[in-house]
C-alpha cells in the first residue's frame, strides 16, 4: 500500500501555518490532550506538528502516557439496512463517565452491509478483524482501516491471531487453514501461514512440530512479543505459544484440574497469562490459573466467589468473565449473541475486595446494535497505517 502523499494545496496552508509560532513545549503540551484522532489529522494540517508527531520523543512520550491509562473499548456494529456502520467506544477506566471517546468509521465500505467483523484484543493500539476470507487492521482511535491479502487456501474455517513483535518493530497475523470435521472443537490445524503488516508484505508458511487441535472462538493474548491461545495437544487442553519474532511455535501444559480442562478460557490480565474457569456462563465461582513460569510450567490458583449477576441486577441474559484489571477489577459483559443487545448496552467492574460493583454504561450506540465486543487494557495509538502498510 503506497504512502500518503501531501497535495500542493495542503503545501500551501502550511506556509501560514499558526503551530510555528509557538513554542515546542506548547505544541507538544496541546498534542499530548488531544485524542488519537486529531493528532492524526494534524499529520497532515500542519508540516510543522507533522515533524513534532512523528518524532521519536513524541512518538515515546505519547506512547508511555497511553500506556499508563489504559481504557475500555467497546465495538458495535449494526445500524438500519443498508446503512450499516461500525462505532468504537474508547472509556477511561479509571474515569469512566467523564472521558468517552467514539469514532464511527466503515470497516469494509465494499463489503456487504451485514458483514460483521470479528475483531482480536487489541495491541499497542491497533486491532485486526475477520469477515469470512476478508481481514483487516486498522486503527479504532482514527477510524482508519487497510485490508491484508487474501490467504490461498481451499479450506473454509480460518483461524487467525495477531500480534507486535518488538524484535522488529512490526505487527503480524498468524493464520491456521484448518480441516473442520464434525463439531467446530475438531478442527485440526493443517497449515500455518504468517504475514508482516506492510507494504507489499505476502503470506508466508510456517512450520509447527505440534499437531494440535485450535479451539474456534477463544480469545488469545498477546504479550511481550508473544502469542498465547488455547488448544487441544495429546488429547489435553494446553496453552500454545506463537514467537513474532522467531516465528516459532511450543506448547505449555496445563494443570490436570477437571474443570480447567473442559472449561477454561484465557482472559485479559495486566502482565500475567491466566486461565479462567467458569461453569456454563455461571459467574459463581470463578477460578484462575496464572502462569507464573512459563518454562517450568508452573501454575497458581486463585478462587474468586462472585454474587449472581442475575439475583443482583434482575436479568435473564448471561454475562462473560472478560479479564482483570492493574486495578484488580474484574470484567463482566453480555455475552455477545447475533440478536439486538441490551438496550442501554453495558458491562460490570466487580471489586473483590470490597465486593462492590460498578456499572459501565455505553451511550450513543449505532442504530440497532447486532454485534458488541468489550476489549480491557486498550492503550491508544494515532498511528496512520498508510505510513506503514
């Protein structure tokens, strides 16, 4: 994908440009309060904001600040026939209700009006999606989105997690081709394949020693430069491990624990790989396995009792285990079902400690909102993606 080129009548407005007369320390002061967006805008309003932003310094500063306050987001899709939308949601976590950012953009302004992208937890900003054989990452702060290759296979069920690899400085999707046999919990992986977000970038084949079974639908995680995702090895459900930079693939074993085997799922949690366990959408306990060495395989074990959502809050739907928060919180959402959502959608902060809840409500969504997904630990980016697809 080419670069943005500056037109002469932007060249021209920046002749008059009115950042030049103002100090660095104003300017970046000024950046440093706006939202993803509009830093992101200015790249190409005003040649001299444009060198502050694209700066190193800059680029670290505004890095290390979203870093330290990771927000919620929040994808909806839905909206009236043929005039479908998407909307991000981005929310403080720690100030909820006072700083609310929402960016309406079209995923895939080609595709049909009912596609709906399944998106991955977001990383260092960015966030990649999947309709069917179409893929994209883009950017929810900016509303900017660019489409991958297509992937050469003649198999229909496509698995992909996504990734950064600080090694090198890049993004990447890893994606399985599978075989689906029976039941979606049969798919047995079959060829892997890996492409770098960037210009002119291929899919590329990847080996894995490992014959495993990938589980269709759980959440994987990213962390420092690797992938972890929930698969079925020996007949065991195992956490399996992507290197980005590598490009290698091992496998971790679980604890022999009942209820983690047919259970478990992975879940958000800030610098830690854990696995949650919860009985048939039931909230009443929740145990969590963290992985405390990843080379010894060694496991802890923390049991959270949680009051019934339903008793507590007086409804039917069923909420979903999400992740745990720096602060210690947990996460709860509705479930997300292909029927209208909640109407005013929302999600619960639970505190075990205090045993209190807080509820997060989310307004202004799309018209008839069909498809909800709730991401914690969202650390923002005003990355253009012309700039490195």
């Amino acid at each position: 994908m080419e670069m943005v080129k500056r037109s002469k009548k932007q060249d021209e407005i920046n002749v008059n440009d009115p950042f030049m007369t103002l100090q660095n320390d104003m300017n970046v002061e000024i950046l440093m309060k706006l939202p993803p967006g509009s830093i992101a805008r200015l790249l190409f309003a005003s040649k001299h904001l444009s060198s502050i932003i694209l700066g190193k310094e800059f680029t670290e500063l505004y890095r290390t600040r979203s870093s330290t306050q990771p927000r919620h987001l929040v994808s909806v899709h839905g909206g009236h026939p043929y005039v479908w939308r998407h909307r991000f949601h981005s929310i403080s976590q720690e100030y909820p209700s006072s700083n609310h950012d929402k960016v309406s953009c079209s995923v895939d302004p080609y595709g049909p009006c009912l596609a709906t992208y399944d998106f991955t937890p977001p990383v260092r900003g960015l966030i990649f999606g999947r309709h069917c054989s179409n893929m994209v990452v883009g950017n929810p702060g900016t509303g900017q989105f660019v489409f991958l290759p297509r992937v050469e296979t003649t198999h229909q069920c496509i698995l992909c997690v996504f990734g950064y690899d600080p090694v090198n400085d890049v993004y990447k999707v890893l994606c399985m081709t599978v075989v689906t046999k029976y039941t979606p919990c049969d798919a047995m992986s079959e060829v892997h394949q890996v492409i770098t977000v960037g210009a002119k970038e291929k899919w590329r084949m990847v080996e894995c020693k490992y014959p495993y079974h990938h589980y269709p639908g759980y959440q994987e995680i990213c962390r420092d430069g690797v992938i972890y995702y929930l698969a079925s090895y020996k007949g065991k459900k195992s956490l399996m491990r992507f290197d980005l930079s590598s490009e290698d693939f091992n496998v971790t074993k679980l604890p022999e624990d009942q209820k983690l085997q047919r259970f478990g799922e992975m879940v958000n949690h800030t610098g830690k790989i854990t696995v949650a366990t919860t009985l048939l959408g039931c909230i009443d306990p929740v145990d969590l396995w963290v992985l405390e060495d990843v080379n010894k395989e060694v496991w802890s074990k923390t049991v959270v009792v949680v009051p019934s959502l339903p008793e507590r809050f007086g409804m039917s739907y069923e909420f979903v285990f999400k992740g745990i928060l720096g602060t210690g919180e947990m996460i709860f959402a509705p479930r997300t079902t292909p029927s209208p959502s909640p109407n005013p959608f929302f999600f619960l902060c639970y505190n075990p400690e205090g045993g209190k809840f807080r509820k997060i409500e989310i307004d202004e969504l799309v018209d008839y909102p069909v498809f909800i997904q709730v991401f914690v630990d969202h650390v923002e980016s005003y990355m253009v993606l012309s700039r490195v697809c």
